[in-house]
C-alpha cells in the first residue's frame, strides 16, 4: 500500500477531509466513509503528473461517484479496478451512462444510477445530485441529464463537486438549498467554468470554500494557477479558497472564523 493510500485509511477526520488525485479526481473521508469523485488514477495518454495511487489497491473505497461518461471521469483503467479490490463498493453514475459503465466491464448489480433532485443513500452516505452544462444539459426524457454534480453532505458540511459543465441560468438557484461549503470547480478546458465565472458561482451559493479542479494534468487543460490565486485575492477577497498540490489531503475547518485562504 502507498504511503498515501495508508494516510487516507488512517486518518481521523472528525471534519471531512479531502486529498486531490489530480484533474477532477478526489478522495473524502468523514469518521468512517470513504468516497471517491471522478479518479483518473490510469496513465492515461498524455497524463503530465503521474498517478499518485494504485487503483487496483484501493480497498476501502464505499462510493465512488462519476459525474459523466467521458473518460476522464469514468476511467476503464481507474474504476473497474477500484471496484475489483473494493468489494463492498459501488459506483455512482448518471442514468444514462449505464450502458457505457457496464461496456468497460462494470457489471450492473456494482452500479446505483441517478439524476437531478435524487438522493443516494449507501450506508451513512448521502448524495445529492444537480445537472451540469456540458456545455449544454442536454436532458432526454428517458435519460435524464447525462452531465451531473454531486452534492455529499456529512453532517452540517456539503460538499458540492461540479463534475465538467459551464454555468448556467438556474445552476445558483439549484445549489442554494444545499448550503454548499466546499465547491470543487472545474476551471480548465474549452467547456468549463472561467476563473471568473467559478469565483462568482462560489459568492452567488455563499460557499464557504472554493477549490479549483481540472487542471495541470493535460496539456488541453493548461491554466496558470496563479492566475486563479491572483483573482482570489484582488477580485474576491473574502472569499475562501485551497488550491491543492497533488496527493496533499485537507480538512475543511469546522471554525467558520478560521482562515480564510489556503495556499
């Protein structure tokens, strides 16, 4: 086992604790549950920073929540294998990407299909989901939306990743019940937010935290992180943010009061 996969089984998180995998990909741990969000743990072509973990020694895995089909979100390299060594695990996925999760060799009974305003209860987790704009929603009658982000509350602390998408005219509006703390927020790639556009999602929600995502690991996803910092701290300034370094875990503060930016 990895020194950081060691680190994520033994940590004690009385407040959730996040590790960034690089792109969109993390873990979370709250007391006990271990979640994963969109990993891209393969060496997928191109990748420029290595995966910081094995998945196929990923056992302690008790969701892991893919926002759509594209495959740096539902990786055939990443999470059949996760699922192999995780043997109570389940994976996420909108409905429509059924078919696509059992092509790569996901077999259904492994699978909990949602949409829009569903709730997935698995143990003591609870996901919430909101259609992403990927760059449009795209909504089928029997598909639903193909493009979701997930909303997964632990105890007063809801943490909202944003899978791929743009914003979009109701997008605050949807979020705002939540009471989001952390928002992961894609801020890289043609189809994805601007930096600008993500800060301003942040303050519409009343996010306590932002964090970016969806950068640095492709060459198509290109983004100078300072310049996201830059924003932050002359645009936003009392806005809450943590830019991670790969693999690096952080708890979100229980203390509201605390400080504000995490560099």
């Amino acid at each position: 086992m990895s020194q950081l996969l060691a680190e994520i089984e033994t940590a004690l998180c009385p407040t959730p604790r996040l590790w960034w995998l690089g792109h969109s990909g993390f873990a979370l741990k709250y007391r006990h549950a271990i979640l994963y969000l969109d990993p891209l743990l393969s060496n997928a072509p191109g990748r420029l920073v290595p995966p910081p973990i094995n998945p196929a020694e990923v056992g302690h895995a008790g969701l892991i929540l893919c926002s759509h089909a594209h495959a740096g979100h539902l990786d055939g390299g990443t999470v059949p294998a996760m699922l192999a060594a995780s043997r109570r695990g389940k994976v996420v996925v909108p409905m429509s990407v059924a078919p696509r999760a059992h092509s790569l060799g996901i077999s259904y009974h492994r699978m909990v299909t949602t949409n829009a305003d569903l709730r997935v209860e698995f143990l003591d987790d609870r996901i919430y989901a909101v259609p992403s704009a990927h760059p449009k929603l795209d909504w089928t009658p029997l598909g639903g939306y193909p493009y979701l982000g997930y909303l997964v509350r632990f105890g007063d602390c809801t943490i909202y990743h944003a899978g791929d998408g743009v914003p979009y005219d109701t997008l605050a509006a949807r979020l705002r019940p939540y009471n989001v703390t952390v928002a992961l927020l894609p801020i890289a790639g043609s189809r994805n937010f601007t930096i600008p556009a993500a800060a301003q999602l942040a303050a519409e929600i009343g996010a306590r935290w932002l964090v970016p995502m969806h950068y640095g690991m492709f060459p198509a996803c290109a983004v100078e992180i300072d310049r996201f910092i830059e924003h932050m701290l002359e645009q936003q300034p009392a806005q809450g943010f943590k830019v991670f370094q790969c693999g690096e875990g952080w708890s979100v503060p229980a203390d509201e009061s605390a400080f504000r930016s995490g560099l």
